[in-house]
C-alpha cells in the first residue's frame, strides 16, 4: 500500500538525486582536469574544487528534497548549516588549522 502511495514520489526523487550526483562527478572530474591549467597552484585548484562540489550536491539534495515533498523553505535552512560547515571544514583543512 505504502509503495503504491508513494512509489512513483520515491523513484522520481532517486532518480533525480542519483542523476544530479552522477552530473556533479562528472563537472568535479572536468573542473579539476581544467581549472589547472588557468590557476596556479594545486591546493587552490583543490579548494575552489571542493567549495563548487558542495555547492552543487547541495543543490542536487534540495532539488531532490523538494521533489520529495520537502517545504522549500526547511531544506535551505538545513542545507546552509551544512554548506556552511562544509565550507568551514575546507578553509581550515586548507589553511592547515
């Protein structure tokens, strides 16, 4: 009962989140074979890799989220604590800290 209430909601949202994850590997993949040949120095390169990597499997989660039926407002809320940690996480471990 449950999977004919919901099935069609459920395989819509894994569909969506396995797609975006799959298109955020493969810009990962792109942007660190490219950015350095414009930007000197790896661990820049490096950074600027992992800060667009969050960003976009944020987006790819809130997008699936919302598909899911999630109310907007309350993924962005929980998705910036965790961008923003993210994004902590990174600038120290660059810094060395």
């Amino acid at each position: 009962d449950t999977m004919t209430k919901h099935g069609t909601r459920i395989a819509l949202t894994l569909l969506v989140l396995i797609a975006g994850l799959i298109v955020v590997r493969w810009i990962d993949k792109t942007l660190r074979k490219v950015l350095p040949r414009f930007i000197p120095g790896q661990s820049v390169v490096r950074t600027i890799c992992h800060v667009i990597y969050v960003v976009l499997v944020a987006v790819v989660v809130s997008t699936a989220a919302e598909e899911y039926g999630a109310t907007l407002l309350n993924v962005i809320r929980f998705l910036s604590i965790v961008t923003l940690t993210a994004f902590g996480i990174i600038i120290f471990h660059h810094q060395g800290l």
